[in-house]
C-alpha cells in the first residue's frame, strides 16, 4: 500500500514493516512474496536492513517459484533487477519457470521480463528464443514503452538483428515502433534509437524509415527531452550514421542549454 501510495517520509514505517516480513518470509505464498518484491523495488531504499529482507526473500522467492503466475513471475524478475540483485539461483529459476509458462504471458509480462533478464545479462539463449518467439507473434498488443524497452532489451543483450528470428523481431518492432510513434515519450523515442544504432539498423536500407521517423518525433517533440534525453539522442543518431543537419540544429542548442 505505501508503495503504490507513493507516501512521502515514511521510513520508519517501512523500516518495521521490512522486520516484520523478514521474520515472517516463510508464511508467504508465492504471490505475496512477488508483491513484496515489487513493492521493494519501487519503495525508497533503507539506511540499514535492506540487505537481510532482500536475501530472505531470495531464498524464499526460489522456494515458491514454481507457484508463481506469469504476472508474479514477470513482476518478480523485474523487481530484483531493479533492486540490482543478480542472484543467478534466484534468475536461473525465473528463466525455467517463464520458459514453461511463456504461452501464459501477457504483452506487458512479456516486456518486463525480456528487459529484467537483459538488464542482468541473463546467459540463456533458450530463454531468449522463447521470448522473442512469443514477442514475435503479438506486436499489435505492445504499448510505446513496452516497444522501447524490447527494443532496449533484445540490443544490449547482442542478437544479431540479420540472424533468423531475431530479423524478424527487430523488423516487427520497428514497424510496431513507426505505427505508434506518436505515443512514443522523449525517454522511449531516444532509447529506442540508440538500441536499433546498435544493431547498426542505421546503415541498413530497411531502416531509414524507422530513422526517419525517430528523427522527425525528436525535433517536433524536442521541447520535452530533458539531458538525459538529449544525450541518448544524440549517441543514438551519431552512432547509426544518420546525420540530418535539420535534427542536430535541433539537437545542439537544446544540449547547450542543459
């Protein structure tokens, strides 16, 4: 509850919270540790305490895997990559349980878990097949974030984008990606770029489209990209060659000013 409330300065009842769940880990089903995890993952880091509840939930995360749905199961791999906690027990058991549950998988499980496992260099080829299949045959059903953070998690993970199904992959998501540009925010536009520089789609002839587009959402969208934004955008264009004068005009004054 605190965690989706958002409620401000409260540590010390987190603090008794995270004791009272670290002596009870054993007496919570797979859902409720799946919930915990989440809300860890998105609550404010502890001053003290935090390393003991999160291997406990480890521990107990490992035990209960195999009664975790595909929301526990997605939402449980994203957490503990967002709380940087590459236990490779705790992944290698997510990985074998989301392959025997892939058909299982809504869009936005699929995503979270595609990125959660990229994010910490999951080494599992296996894995990766069965998301990309699965991710394969539902582009119509993926929102812009969700788009970007494939996009983000398929690149930085090296497939090649010329191999077998992960051509079609990328080429499913960039024509997922041009139909929705216009929901795309100036986080997933510029991310989305740098992960398709990076599989050198901008030196591609398929790709100038996708390029086109990413370029022309960034200059008519350019007010809201903050630095952090403006430096992706920039690495991204300029890594995948693609040097239009009329973006980087844009580009540059904005980059100043940050």
């Amino acid at each position: 509850a605190l965690a989706k409330a958002n409620v401000p300065n409260c540590d010390s009842s987190i603090k008794i919270i995270a004791e009272a769940a670290r002596a009870q880990i054993n007496f919570f089903n797979a859902q409720e540790l799946s919930n915990l995890a989440w809300a860890w993952a998105v609550l404010p880091p502890l001053q003290g305490g935090q390393t003991e509840l999160r291997e406990a939930l480890t521990s107990a995360v490992i035990a209960n895997a195999s009664s975790l749905n595909s929301q526990g199961l997605a939402n449980t791999a994203w957490a503990f990559a967002v709380m940087s906690s590459p236990n490779l027990n705790l992944f290698e058991s997510l990985a074998g349980h989301t392959m025997m549950r892939i058909s299982d998988f809504q869009a936005q499980e699929l995503a979270n878990s595609a990125w959660a496992f990229a994010t910490v260099r999951m080494k599992n080829d296996k894995l990766f097949d069965e998301l990309g299949h699965a991710v394969v045959s539902r582009f119509s059903e993926f929102k812009s974030q969700e788009l970007s953070a494939i996009a983000r998690a398929f690149a930085s993970f090296g497939h090649a984008s010329n191999s077998g199904k992960y051509h079609i992959l990328f080429a499913g998501l960039a024509n997922a990606t041009m139909r929705q540009m216009a929901k795309f925010k100036a986080r997933e536009v510029a991310s989305t770029a740098l992960a398709f520089s990076n599989i050198g789609w901008g030196c591609k002839q398929e790709g100038t489209q996708l390029f086109e587009a990413l370029a022309m959402s960034t200059k008519k969208n350019i007010c809201s990209f903050g630095p952090h934004e403006i430096s992706i955008a920039t690495l991204a264009f300029v890594k995948a060659s693609w040097y239009d004068c009329g973006l980087f005009q844009v580009l540059a004054p904005v980059a100043v000013r940050h």
